[in-house]
C-alpha cells in the first residue's frame, strides 16, 4: 500500500482538515497489490469526502466532495487549502472521476485545471504543476 505522504497529512490538518482512515468500504480492483493507494476520509466546515495519494499520477487525489450546505463558500476554502498544499509539496492535484458537467467546468475554467490525458483517469481533472 502506498502510504499518504506525512508532509501533507501535517500540512491539511493544520489547514482544519480533520482525517482519518477509509476502513468502512472495500474497494474491488483487477489487480489488488503494493500499489494500492491508502484511502482517507477528510472532514473540513461543511465539507466531507474522500481524498487520496495517486501512485498512478504521483499527486494529490480528491476521489469525492460533499458540501452539506451547498453556497456557504466552503467549497472555495477547501479547494484554496487542498491546491496550496499540493503545490507546496510538490504535487499535481487531480479531482476524479467528475459527473457534475458544471463543477468541471468551474475547475477548468476559474481554477486553472485541465482534462488528464492518463489511460484510466480520462473523466478526470488535473492542475498541472506551474
């Protein structure tokens, strides 16, 4: 299993992210191995999900988003904190696997993303490093 880097464990729990480990599904895969990436659920103001490390794209993956009070500007804050600690550290950040046509448009458009071309992850999203 690929661990979560413990420099940005730190970083997104001093920005108020609190996480913990994905114990409470099991993910099926072809080829299940080493490679596997650890999986964490994250809590930050009114937004839930999932986030992990790509061993595939070597970067920062946010696998899902929920706001639970859709407006509040949560989703703002936790994208500002998710992307300033990815380019800290070094990383790309990828969202995937996006079904909501206007959330990517958003992320392309005003955020500065772009369609990744990796086999397996073409309904995703990545901010390119610089």
């Amino acid at each position: 299993m690929i661990r979560f880097p413990i420099d940005l464990r730190v970083t997104l729990m001093k920005k108020g992210l609190r996480l913990s480990p994905w114990e409470t599904v099991i993910f099926k895969r072809p080829e299940p191995g080493v490679d596997e990436p650890e999986i964490l659920r994250y809590r930050f103001e009114t937004m839930h999900g999932i986030l992990c490390f790509s061993p595939t794209l070597h970067g920062l993956a946010v696998i899902a988003v929920c706001n639970d009070m859709p407006g509040n500007g949560s989703f703002t804050v936790l994208m500002d904190a998710l992307e300033n600690t990815a380019y800290q550290a070094d990383y790309p950040m990828i969202v995937g696997s996006i079904w909501n046509l206007a959330l990517r448009r958003h992320l392309i458009v005003k955020r500065g993303y772009k369609d990744c071309k990796e086999p397996g992850c073409e309904d995703s999203v990545i901010k390119p490093l610089a």
